[in-house]
C-alpha cells in the first residue's frame, strides 16, 4: 500500500516510558509528508509534460509521415510530368520533321516548276528571236509595227 502525505501526517505511535517526544515526532512527520507531497506533486508535473511531449512527438511523427507522403507524391508527379514532356517533346519533333519533309519536297517541287517555266519562257524568247530574225520581218504593218505569224510560235524546242 502507498503511503499518502495524509498517512504521514495523521500517522500515531504508541507510547513508552522512553519514547520520542511526541511534538518533535509529529513535526518531523509533518516535515516529511510536505515534502513527500512536494514531490508527489512534482512527480504528476512532471507525468503531465512527459505526455504532453508524447503527444507532440505522436503529432510531429505523423506530420513526418504525411510529408513523406508528400514527397513521394510528388516525386511520382513530377516523374509523370518529366515523361509527358519527353513524349509531347517526340510528338512534337515528329511533326516537325514531317513538316520539314513536306516543305523540302514543296521546295523540290517549285524549284522544278521554275525550271520549267524558265526552259519554256526561254525557247519563248528564242521562238520571238526567231521571228524578229524573219526575213520580212522589217516590214510593219501600217502604224510601222512588226507583224508576228502565230505559226511561227508553236515551233519545237
């Protein structure tokens, strides 16, 4: 059984013929059940910031746990997000390099079609060269103009 302040301090002894006095055995009684109840006191202070730093340590732990979650999370998003821009990035280049393709070929195309047009618009030169080379070809019409020949337009170049 625990002995309270209360016990100490109400505490009887018997007495003898060569016993203690009984004032300085009740104020030293008194003395030690002040001081039992000081630490008793103390002791259940001390009980009380023991679970209040528990419960702090209990909160902080699990606030550890939710940002390593956290963390993990985004670190799992931030992956997917890396990979999506790597693939848009593919995607985007393939486009690009269909496009350049297109326009390459584009480009091959109007420069054969120059090509050609230029061929023809010179053997044009070279047929009207041709007519103004006619002999004849000095005599003009009534306002002193050369008169062409259809004719001699449609040659084979």
């Amino acid at each position: 059984m625990k002995l309270t302040p209360l016990d100490i301090q109400n505490a009887e002894f018997d007495r003898s013929l060569s016993g203690f006095r009984p004032k300085q055995v009740r104020a030293f009684l008194e003395r030690v059940a002040d001081e039992r109840e000081g630490l008793l006191k103390e002791l259940q202070a001390l009980q009380e910031q023991v679970e209040t730093q528990q419960r702090r340590i209990d909160e902080l732990a699990a606030a550890e746990a939710d940002l390593k979650h956290a963390v993990i999370a985004a670190e799992r998003i931030a992956e997917q997000v890396r990979r999506n821009a790597e693939e848009e990035g593919r995607l985007m280049l393939a486009d690009v390099e269909q496009r350049r393709r297109a326009l390459e070929a584009d480009l091959a195309s109007l420069r054969t079609s120059r090509d050609a047009f230029r061929e023809q618009f010179r053997g044009l030169l070279q047929a009207f060269e041709r007519t103004l080379d006619l002999p004849g070809a000095g005599d003009g019409n009534a306002d002193g103009e050369a008169t062409l020949d259809p004719s001699d337009l449609h040659e084979d170049a």
